[in-house]
C-alpha cells in the first residue's frame, strides 16, 4: 500500500478501519482497494451517483466497459468536484500516467487530505 494512503487510513475512525480491513481481506485487486480507500474516507460525502451520472463522466453509452475501479473513481471525482468547486477530473487526468507509481492516485489522496482538512 502507498505510504500517502497509509497516511490517510491512520485518520480514519473506527467503523472506516473495518471497512478498509474488509476489502483488504476481501479483494486482490489493488487498484480497486486503493481508490475503495479514497471512497471509504470520503464517508457520507461520497456521491452515490447513478447510471446517467457514471455514463457522463466518462461519455461512454454502455456502463458495460467500465470496470468497478472506473465507477468508485467517477464518483469519488464528483464528489471532490462538487466540494472543492474545482474541476478535479481535468486536474486527475492531467496527473494520469501510465506506469506503476500511480501519480494519479496520489494526486486523488493529497486532494481527499486536503478535503477532510
């Protein structure tokens, strides 16, 4: 797990803990834990955005080629974006590259630390 998510976890209350525990046990995708963490830390905040919502964010006709991390991202990005008033996807996909350090993640969990205060 990347440190600054480590970080963010040591800020979670009790009933986050078990939540982060019980994906972690849970599901071997790593991808998808990180960013459940993200969600998980947003609590109640997170949007819990439907089809139509999922399907603009991405302009896509078919939620069929999204996967679940693609979904927990829309809406952790639209909740951050409707919160801060900025447009976090612009800033997440200028942060997106494609290799195994993930900045894109980082760029997510430094904005969702930023947000929680």
């Amino acid at each position: 797990m990347k440190p600054e998510l480590k970080k963010l976890i040591n800020k979670f209350n009790d009933n986050q803990i078990q939540e982060v525990e019980k994906i972690m046990k849970a599901e071997n995708d790593t991808h998808l834990i990180n960013y459940s963490i993200l969600a998980i830390a947003l609590g109640d905040d997170l949007v819990y955005g439907d089809a139509s919502m999922i399907k603009e964010f991405y302009n896509v006709d078919d939620l069929s080629v999204l996967n679940h991390v693609d979904i927990i991202i829309a809406k952790v990005i639209t909740t951050l974006s409707n919160k801060l008033n900025r447009d976090i996807k612009a800033e997440y996909e200028s942060a997106l590259v494609l290799d195994k350090s993930q900045p894109e993640l980082t760029y997510l969990t430094k904005v969702v630390e930023e947000y929680l205060g």
